[in-house]
C-alpha cells in the first residue's frame, strides 16, 4: 500500500471519527437542553418558612440534573385551593404539590402514619427514629403502597422532618383542659383535628396563611402551626404572648412533594435518580436548619416580642419563663 493510500485511509478514518464525536456533542447537547419544568403548588404562601427549604431542594435537583429539571415553587391557591391540592396533581392540573401528608387523612387514615402520627405513633417516636424507620424499615414502601390503595397517580418524596410542634399560642395561661376548651382553637385538617375535638377543644382547619387574620378578626382564639420560626414568620406573636411548647398531637410531623405519576415516568432515569438522592438529602437538611432556626427565633420571641415562653412538664402543670431560649 502506497504511503498516499495510508494517508488518504488515515484522513478519512479522521473525518469519520470526528463526525461521530460531533453527533455524539450535539445529541448531549440536546438532551440538556430540554427542560422540564414541574410547578409546584404548596399548601402555604410564599413567605412560609418550609418553602425555604423546599427551593433548597429545588436547587439540589437543578443542579444535579445539569439544569435539565426545574421545579417552580407555587404558593397556595395559584391553580387550585389547598384541600384540591393532591387532587389537582392527580389529574394532571398541576404537575406537583408539596403538603403534609396527614391532610389527605380524610382519603386514607394511614396518611396520618406519614405526616403527623399521633403522640409519636403512639410509641414514642420521635424524627429521627421515624427517619430510620422511613428509610430502612419498610416505611418508605408502604409510603408507596400508599398513594396505590389511595388511588391516587402520584409519586411521593418526604422531604422535611420538623417535628416536633408546640402545642400552641393562646391569649392567657392554660392552667387545666377546662381552659383549654374554652377556646376556638386552630388544627391541622384531617385526624389531628378531629383527635382534638374528641377530647372537646373546638377545632377549627385553616390554612397557614388563614390563621393570623383569623385571630385577629376573633374567628378564633387559640392556634398552633408548628414550632418557633414558621409561627413567628406568620406573626402569631403580634396577637399571643402565650407560647406552650411540645405538644403531643404532632410530635412527628413530615412534610412532602407529590409529582403527578405521568410526569414522572416520562423523566431520564437521572433526573429520577436525582430526585432521589436531593430528597434524601432534604431530610437531613430540613431537620438541621429547623432546629437551629428554631432556636435563635425563640430567643428573639422570648427577647425582643415579650413572649411568655410555656413549657409543659412531665405531670402535666406548666412552667413559665421570660428568658427560657431553648426548644
């Protein structure tokens, strides 16, 4: 074979070459470059302080996908009402939702088991033993068998551990249950609500965003949301200075964004994988943020609100103090 030839053979096996990794350039170039969008909607507004960390997420997930999957943070009622949430990411209104899951207890009580078991599942539990429970137990399975028996077209990730809650903001000390039944008091929606009314504490379910306007109208006297930073966030201190912590209606509390099922199949085994890995980075994030967040806004409540800082003891009286900094 002539040098020429093996030249020419060499040249052209080049060409072939290059053209191949420019295809190849080009087809990974696409690829990224088509965004999937998911929007969403929470059960809370804008300004609420589990959003935070909910783009946190959010920005895990871009960034690991290379900017292939986004998701947009939706405050509540920007497609549909709160209690339509779940329903609307079903059908496909909206391609995702992030909730607590003991709000669609109404459609199976085993979402309580998920959200907000009561009293620590009755047992005891607290976070971070839900946590291992969750993710090495079996519970991350029935979570999954859940929404099937549901019948709803959704995949779930838990995202945000922040329990435990206080009890709740009132007008004057709660010295016994008699006190404590003579106020409309704001619940979360489904069984932790209606636990509350059998005891005979007038519940009243609203939503986050509902519950200031309410007490400062008189709709009700009393609430609970969660623990220091999301209640001061909403300004519950404007109107209470009564702050009872570690209540037992929700000693665990979890919660968690639902993508429509249809979507999520059409995704990259990445960007799947993605989620995956961002959620159960969450977890550990969320409970980290929320306990040192807590911490610096009860001192400032305690502080700079006059906040009568409650904690309940173990017989069952209460204790209160101006200076008291811990959760």
């Amino acid at each position: 074979m002539s040098v020429f030839s093996k030249l020419t053979k060499a040249v052209v096996a080049t060409a072939i070459g290059v053209t191949l990794l420019s295809s190849a350039s080009v087809a990974l170039a696409a690829s990224h470059s088509k965004v999937t969008t998911i929007r969403v909607q929470s059960v809370i507004s804008a300004k609420a302080d589990e959003v935070v960390m909910l783009k946190d997420f959010a920005k895990d997930v871009f960034d690991l996908t290379g900017g292939s999957l986004k998701i947009e943070v939706l405050p509540a009622g920007a497609v549909v009402g709160v209690k339509e949430t779940l329903d609307a990411v079903d059908k496909g209104l909206v391609e995702g939702g992030f909730a607590w899951t003991h709000y669609w207890s109404g459609k199976h009580p085993a979402a309580m088991l998920f959200g907000s078991p009561v009293a620590g599942a009755g047992v005891g539990i607290d976070n971070i033993a839900f946590l291992s429970w969750f993710q090495y137990g079996g519970g991350k399975e029935l979570y999954d068998q859940l929404w099937d028996e549901m019948g709803m077209n959704v995949k779930g990730f838990m995202l945000q551990p922040v329990g435990p809650e206080a009890l709740g903001w009132f007008k004057e000390p709660i010295n016994s249950m008699d006190d404590f039944r003579k106020y409309r008091f704001r619940t979360p929606p489904g069984i932790p609500g209606q636990t509350y009314k059998d005891i005979g504490v007038a519940s009243v379910a609203m939503g986050g965003g509902d519950i200031l306007p309410a007490l400062e109208k008189g709709t009700i006297d009393a609430a609970e949301w969660c623990c220091p930073k999301p209640d001061s966030v909403f300004g519950f201190q404007k109107v209470l200075k009564h702050y009872y912590l570690q209540g037992l209606h929700q000693v665990v509390v979890n919660a968690d964004m639902y993508i429509n099922g249809d979507v999520y199949k059409k995704l990259s085994d990445h960007e799947k994988k993605s989620l995956e890995v961002a959620a159960n980075a969450s977890l550990m994030k969320a409970m980290s943020y929320r306990i040192y967040e807590n911490g610096k806004a009860l001192k400032s409540l305690v502080e700079n609100d006059g906040l009568a800082s409650i904690d309940l003891l173990e017989d069952g009286a209460s204790h209160s103090s101006q200076t008291k900094t811990g959760t």
